[in-house]
C-alpha cells in the first residue's frame, strides 16, 4: 500500500533562516499532496498543498515543491519566525481515492 | 461559521465503560473521517464516510464503530474501553472536488485508566 516518509523528525533552526521538509511517497499514482501545520494541544491546519500537475507553488514564506519523477516533494519555509514551531505534517493521497496517508511528522522549532 | 465541532474536547473513564465521541460539522461536506494520533506523532484513519448511510473502516485496526445518520453528524463509539484506547481522536470533512481537501476538527483527548 501507500507509505509516506517524512524527514527530518525533528528540525532546529534559527530565527530568519530557512527551514525545509521533505518527504517521500511510493505510490506513482498519487496526484495531490498536503502540508498541515499543528500547534501544540490544537487541530492540523492546512497550509499549503500542491497537485501532481504542478512542480512547485509558493504562499508568501511558504513553498512546496514536487518531483514526481522522483516521488518526492518538500516544504520550505523562509525567514522562519517563532511562531513557525509546530509539528509538520505531509500527506499523499492516490488518485481517485478518499484517503489521505500521512507521513509521522517534523518537530520544528524556530529560537529566536 | 462553518466549522468541525468535537465533544468532549478532553475525558477520563474507567475500563469497561462504553463511550461516544460527537463530530458535527456544519460545512455542508459529504465526507467525513476518524483519526487517532498519539500527541505529536502521525495520524491514523480509522474510519470514514463517504454520505449518510456509507461507513468504511481505514488502515488502522480499530475496535470503535461509527454511524452516519445525518450528514452533518459522525459519531464514533467505544463498546468498552480499554487502557490501550487512550489517545486523541480527530474527526475531519472534506467535499467532493478535485483535491478532497480534509479540515479537522479540535479533536478529543481520551483517557482510559
């Protein structure tokens, strides 16, 4: 079935560098790929996500880039603040399905 | 405001006890799912609905049940809880479109002593 990794678990950065995210999926025919932000005690968020149709699209500080070729896509964020920190989650899901396979996570936290 | 609603947001019982968990939501989706995640860690499907009357289990074993009565309206049930049910519970909803983007709801934290 599908399996979604993610790395790195956990990311450190710096206030005002950059961070980024990466994850892998196995399944060719996944066409749509979620990125959700959860803070601490609060709900996933969607926060930006990208179609198989497309390689890259940014939201202000935020971009996802895809490589189908390479089954890989990732999450960079720029000028990284603190209220960046939260766990970050990726997500795939096939073509034609209801299901969304997430991948465990990337614990990041932004000190200032 | 269109919204996922859980109730209880946190709860604490005893072994054996048998629980519902409430999801309502009132963005008009057809979708609805049931995650469990440990605090911080990945999320796993348990159960989903693709409209009133359609139930379907997900790629984690789960012993909950779920119903779908009313379209705004999923709730999951636990006959008799167990120690090894305790973990937050996250209900989701999504419409029918291009990408099934899933927004979730507050979630609700059980313990089972």
């Amino acid at each position: 079935g599908e399996n979604v990794e993610q790395h790195p678990s956990t990311l450190s950065v710096q206030e005002g560098d950059s961070a980024v995210i990466k994850c892998t999926y196995s399944d060719s025919a996944s066409n749509y790929f979620p990125w959700y932000k959860q803070e601490l005690g609060k709900r996933p968020q969607l926060i930006i996500d990208i179609r198989s149709n497309v390689g890259e699209k940014k939201d202000q500080r935020i971009a996802v880039t895809l490589n189908k070729t390479a089954k890989h896509f990732s999450l960079h964020i720029t000028e990284t603040q603190p209220e960046d920190s939260a766990v970050y989650f990726c997500a795939a899901r096939r073509k034609n399905t209801d299901k969304l396979i997430f991948g465990t996570g990337t614990r990041l936290q932004v000190f200032p | 405001e269109a919204d996922i609603y859980q109730t209880p947001r946190y709860l604490v019982i005893g072994t054996g006890k048998k629980i519902t968990l409430e999801c309502s939501q009132t963005m008009g989706h057809d979708k609805m799912y049931w995650y469990q995640q440990d605090p911080g860690m990945e999320l796993h499907l348990i159960h989903y609905s693709y409209g009133v009357n359609s139930t379907e289990k997900g790629d984690l074993s789960s012993e909950s049940t779920v119903s779908r009565i009313r379209t705004e309206h999923f709730p999951l049930t636990l006959e008799s809880a167990r120690p090894s049910h305790t973990s937050q519970y996250l209900c989701a909803s999504s419409e029918y479109s291009s990408t099934d983007t899933q927004y979730f709801g507050p979630g609700t934290r059980l313990t089972v002593l």
